[in-house]
C-alpha cells in the first residue's frame, strides 16, 4: 500500500495544491459519514415513530468522539484521535505534523458546512412561517420568553447556590446556561411533527427567538460580571438596542424589499436566478445578526420571513428543499459528534459530584421551561404543555454559555460536566416528548398545509 | 465603531467558539460576494451573447487578486491583502495574528467549498449524459485525447527548446502543462449552449476525461524525470492500470448498482431520502477516484453516469439543479479570483521574456488542440472545429501541473510566467470561442432535450 500510494504523500510534503487534496479526501470521506449516519439513524428514529432529528442526534453520537471516532474535531484533539485521519495517514504515508493541519482544515471545514447548515434551516423555517401569524401571537411569545428565562435562572443559581454551597459567580453561569433555547433543534422537531403553523408552533418559535435575543443580554451580563465583577451597564443597553433594532428593522424591510427582490429576480435569465440573490440576502442578514451579537440562525430567519412575504416564496420553497437535505444533517450529526458522553461515567471521581449536580439541574431545566407554557394568557384551547416542551431543548446555546464559562475559568470541573449532561440531557429528551405531547399530527399536517397553500 | 463591536473583539480572544463565529462570519461574506459576482458576470456574459460562465470567470477576477481583493487566498498571502478580513478586524479590533487564522481557515472553507462545486458539476454532467452515447463515441474520443496529448506536447517541448534555448527538463515540464483539458469549463459552456448530448458534445466530454487519465500519466512520468533523472516505469503502469481500472470497474459497478440504489431509496421515508445516497455514492467514488492520483471529478462523473442509468434520474436531475446552482458558481468565480494577472503586465522586466514565450505557448496550446479535431475518423456530418475549440481550455487542470512544477524548483519564473499566461488566455477564450463555432444553438437545444427525456 504505502509504495501504491507513495504518489499522494510526493503530492503532499511538496505543494500546496496536494495538501488541498488530501483535505478535500478527508472532507470529502467526513461528509459520507455525516450522510450515511444522519441517513439510518433518521430513518430507524422514523420506525419507531420518534423524529429523525433524534436520529440524526444520536447517529451523531455513534460516529462521533464518544464511539466510533469517525468524526472527530480539532481543537485541542491530534489527528490520531480521528479514524478517518488515520486512514488517510496509512493511505497516504503522512506525517504527524501534516496529518494535524489536514485534520485541522477537515474540522473547520466541516464545522462552517454545519453552521451554514442551520442558517438554511432557520432560513427554510421563516420561508414556512408567516410573519402576520407570529406577530400575532408575539406578545404570548414574549411572556413565555421571558419566564423560560427568569424561572430556570433564579432556581438553577439559588439552588446551586443553596444546596450545593457554590459561590455566585458560578452559580450565576451555570443559571444562564439554563435560559438558552435551541430553535434550531425545536423548530426542526415541529417541522417534521407538521406543526410549525400550528398557534402553539408558532408561539414555540417567537418564544425562541426573544430566548435568544434575552440569552445574548444574559450572556453579556454575566461575562462582564465574571470579568469586573461588575455589569457594564452601556454594553447591555447597546445590546438592548441592537437586537431590538435589528429585530423591527428586519420587519420593517421586508415591505420595501419584498418587491424590489421579484423585481431583480424577474429581470435575471441565467441559472440560479431565484436563488442565488435569496443567498445572498439570507446570508448577510445571517452575518449583520453575527456582527451585532446576536446568532447568525436569527438573520437567515428573519430573511426567511421577509421573503415568504413575496410571490416567489412557493418556488423558493421547492428549491430550498434539496440544499436542506444535504446542509441541515451537517449540524445535527455534528452537535451528535461533539458530544462528549464520557462525562456521564460514574466511574470517574470527577463525574459523580457533577452528575449529583446535574440531576438538579436536568430537573430545573425541564420544570423551569414546562412552566412557560402556563404563562400563556387569552388562548383558552391551547396545548400549554407543549409549550413548555418545545422550550426545552438547550442545544449548541446552551454549550456556547458553557464554552464561555469555561474560557474565563469560573466553572469548576464537576460544575462544567454537570452543565453538559443538562444540556445532553434536554437537547435529547426534547424530540420524543414533543411527538408525546402532540400525539396526533394528522389533523395538524392538513391544517398547516391549508394555512401554507 | 471599536468601542461598540467590542464584545466580537472579547469572544474571538477568549474562546473558540468565537473564533469560530469570526470564521463564519468572513465565509458568510465571502460568499456574498462570490455569489454577487456570479450573478453579475454571468448575467452580463449572457446579455452580450457569451456564455455566462465566462461571466462569472471575469466576475472572480474582478473580486480577486488582480482587482478589487475582496476574496483573495491564503498561503503565503497575509489576511491584511484581503479587504473581507480588513473590514472583519476593523470591526472586531482582531490581532494581526488572529486575523490571519482567520483568513486561513475561510480561504481553507472557500476552497473546498470550490472544489464540492465542481464535484457537484461533474455529478450533473454525468446525470445529464449518456453511458452509451459516450461509448459509442469511445474510439474517436481515445483519439482525440491521444492527439491532443502528443501534439502540443511534442510541439511545446521541441520548440521551447529550439527557438527559446530552454533545456530539456523544464521544457518538458511546459509541454505536459499544454496536455491539459479542463473538462469543468467545456462541460459547463457545453451544457449552456445544450450541446453536451451532441455528437460532437460527446467526443469533447469523453476526450476530456480520457485526457485527464492520460494527464495525470504524463505528470507521473515528467514528475520522476525532474526528481531522478528517470521514469519510474513500474509507477506509470501502475497509474495506467489504476485509472483504466476504475474506469471500467465505475462502468461496470452500475449494472448491478443501479437496482440496488433504487432499491435502497424506495424504503427510506424520511427527507433526503434520493438526494443522500446519491450524494454518498458520488462523494465515495470522488474519494477513490483521488485516491488513485485520478482527480475526484472523474468519480462524481462516473457516479452521475450510473445513476443517471437508473429510474430516478429525472428527479435526481430536478433535486440537483438548486444545490448546483449555490455551490458551482463558487469554483468558476475562485478559479477567477486565483487568476493573478500581474503576469500579463510588460512593465515589469521578468514578464517580457515570458510574455514572448507565452505568445508561442498560447499558439501551440490553440491549434495543438485544434488539430484534434481532423483526427476524428467515421464521421462525416461532424463539426471538427467545435471538437477541437472545446479541448482548448486549461483551466485549473493546468495550474497542477504548474503548481508541480514550481515546487520541484525546475521552472525559472518567465517560463513560469510563460505557462500562467497560457492558462489563463486558453481558459478565457474557449467559452467565446465555443460560442462562435457552435452559432446556432436551437435546434441543438430541441434535440438534446428529446433525447434526454
């Protein structure tokens, strides 16, 4: 094999264009790993009339760091660790030092395929929804927000606090891991669940995203806490203001853009002529949301939003559809693969003070976001548990608070373990309790079509 | 401006996934502006009569290296030549060092992105193509390649070293530069005019492939020749038996894989269910096609080529279209971008020696291609000129060989120069060029379209 291949590692140690190929290898084997387990583990989900999403999750985790280490990502991780490195390392005759940048590249370039992934999910969910019937439901959006925020903070950092003696400032982080809410794993559940229109659907997704926009502020809050020792108040107002403006101004555009959009679109002849000007909308408002703080995934639905407003949004649709198919499981597989499930041994000393801790915080997290769902006033036949659920998942949020927490050094390692196995804990359960909690999706597929069509 | 984006400045330095987010952000924007200038050129190529993707090719240089340095790469090319990144460290106050970890990672991002792209083209190329029209032109195609291989590269070599007193080594290394065919330019301006399911379509697409073989053979041989003084012949037959094999082992594979494919994705019933495993099918026979020195677009080919055998060939051929459509732009507006045109610039003394052998490249590298085409026997009715324009262009394909060449040191930099220049007119004047010699396109259109349905 080694003098087969000896080409490949000639290539290697002597251009830039072979390094480039053999991250393109390695890249390329990645991607028929992410397909082939987002694929069964969808389908197997599906089968047992759980939402693929869940499959993909867990897909994720079987190929990931915690078990077959076929997709692993750098960082602070060689090469080594990853299997399909050491494949091409064998293949390909290559050095330690080489194999590490080409697994560098092959992590970077996977991890942005991933968060372009749920930049188009967000983006195909604001094509789905109506921004009349979100604004309509806005204001229960808001209160369910705003209690999925304060309960599971104030009982997570008081409980810590309380019962197990650790100081405030960690105690304030691990409470604001508590208020995040992952829209990219809820609304993907509601999707395949037939229910993104449905009011409780829709209630679900403002909620969600007013979580993020208090989650960033959060966030804001406690860094500077962590740092000064005090709140830099002008930061947080900024903030306020920022995703405030942001969030209207994107509203207020869509009435001036949605037509210049079908104009420029209609005098376009060539290939890609609808969809290429809606990437490149959906893609700087995903980097003006980043640029002020706030998550990429917003811009792309808010982009979604404006232009489901126009004629173009059923064609749109149709072709948004194929490129979903092949970005979205980037992210899913790969939230899967990060997940370190080794914090849940007992047989690590480390472990079992954090996952004391954690079973407090699984309970707080679950309860803190269930009781949203009875904030809701002024709807009388609403599915309020559902609500709740569809606030649960903590997801990629919750670990950026994590990730943080971690940088600035105030967490300490039990702490840091039980806040992971939270947010495992929620991202995983989340999927099979809202297919519980709406049992019957029949009647809500028809409806959401009919709202659709 | 500093003071406000201060948070983005505070994440990128204490944490990865920040940095992460700046990495996003930079390949957020770089394909806006890939996007936009895809769009642009390639609608303004076709207003004026030209195909579009010579549109989207002046397009990337326009927002390349040569002009306005919105999208420039990485290697030895520091993040403050690109004005993305001096726009990203301006508003997040990064450190020069941060900045270019950053520019890399997003050049790293981009390249691949560019080089899924033509993967993809290629997959679509072969979905839209057929395995027996292209065998039934197998012969003349054989010949075709064959004499576009010998021709300018006897020509190239003898006269490099007869009128300019270059010495054999590196007058080889020029010759094997002028074997090139860029199979991603023809087949896109092919598919543009609807003339890939021609005759003369055919000849082109095959000749090209096999050109590729025969390529990658003529580097093996010139590359052992520069390293040892002399061919390594148990390696040549090596790559011949390689590349034949997996030729015809591709070909084969799809009678019994045809079945089974349908097979699979007649039972999978969740999204994604025909585009996944197409997608896993063609990035596994990219993969090996790299993986025996072939380039990976000959496997995506030879996948599209398989499936397209199959019943769901029509609505794979639908499914594809809008992934094509946001990812090939990507690799004709980089190939654009990576063009540096500095080399056609007189005023600067190195480049007026290469300028003169460039001339006599260029004219080499034009009617050594040409000729091709009178090489086609038992064909009456057969534009031989359109056969031969379409072999004409070099594309990145050239580049590899360049990029070979300069890194074993035996290129002295007019030659180099030379051989840029070469490249870069051949790829630039083929879609013009195949514009002129297939003038009416209606009926060309018409009759591909009744024989693809």
């Amino acid at each position: 094999m080694t003098i087969l291949f000896q080409p490949l590692h000639l290539l290697a140690s002597t251009t830039e264009t072979a390094d480039s190929s053999l991250v393109l290898a390695a890249v390329l084997l990645s991607l028929v790993v992410v397909y082939f387990a987002s694929k069964l583990g969808g389908e197997l989900s599906n089968r047992i009339g759980l939402p693929p999403v869940l499959g993909e999750l867990v897909g994720g985790v079987v190929v990931g760091v915690s078990a077959l280490h076929l997709l692993v990502f750098g960082g602070d991780v060689e090469a080594s660790n990853s299997l399909i490195m050491q494949f091409l390392t064998m293949q390909g005759g290559l050095s330690p030092l080489s194999a590490n940048s080409v697994f560098h590249a092959q992590s970077e370039v996977i991890s942005v395929l991933a968060e372009l992934g749920v930049i188009i999910l967000l983006f195909e969910i604001g094509l789905e929804s109506n921004l009349k019937d979100l604004l309509s439901v806005g204001l229960q959006a808001t209160v369910v927000a705003f209690v999925g925020v304060v309960v599971p903070f104030a009982a997570g950092t008081a409980g810590l606090m309380i019962i197990f003696g650790v100081s405030a400032v960690p105690a304030i982080f691990a409470g604001a891991a508590l208020t995040a809410t992952s829209i990219g794993i809820t609304s993907r559940v509601l999707s395949e669940l037939g229910r993104l229109n449905s009011k409780e659907g829709q209630i679900i997704l403002g909620a969600a995203v007013i979580d993020d926009v208090l989650g960033i502020i959060v966030l804001a809050v406690v860094a500077s806490l962590a740092k000064d020792g005090a709140v830099d108040v002008g930061k947080v107002i900024y903030l306020i203001f920022s995703a405030a403006g942001f969030l209207v101004g994107a509203i207020a555009l869509g009435n001036f853009f949605n037509k210049s959009f079908v104009g420029v679109v209609n005098i376009l002849k060539t290939r890609g002529e609808l969809i290429l000007p809606a990437f490149i909308f959906a893609f700087l408002m995903a980097y003006f949301a980043a640029s002020i703080q706030l998550e990429a995934i917003l811009g792309s639905f808010a982009a979604g939003l404006v232009l489901e407003e126009t004629e173009k949004r059923k064609e749109l649709q149709q072709q948004i559809i194929p490129v979903a198919d092949i970005l979205v499981p980037i992210f899913f597989v790969t939230v899967g693969a990060k997940t370190d499930l080794s914090v849940l041994n007992p047989a690590i000393p480390s472990n079992r003070e954090g996952l004391i801790m954690a079973i407090f915080l699984v309970a707080v997290a679950i309860l803190g976001k269930i009781v949203t769902g009875f904030s809701v006033f002024g709807q009388e036949k609403i599915n309020r548990l559902a609500i709740g659920v569809g606030m649960i998942p903590r997801g990629e949020v919750g670990l950026v608070f994590l990730g943080i927490g971690s940088s600035v050094g105030v967490l300490t390692k039990p702490l840091e373990a039980a806040i992971i196995v939270m947010v495992i804990v929620t991202t995983f359960l989340a999927p099979p309790f809202l297919r519980i909690v709406f049992p019957d999706s029949e009647e809500a597929t028809v409806s959401s079509t009919a709202e659709n069509s």
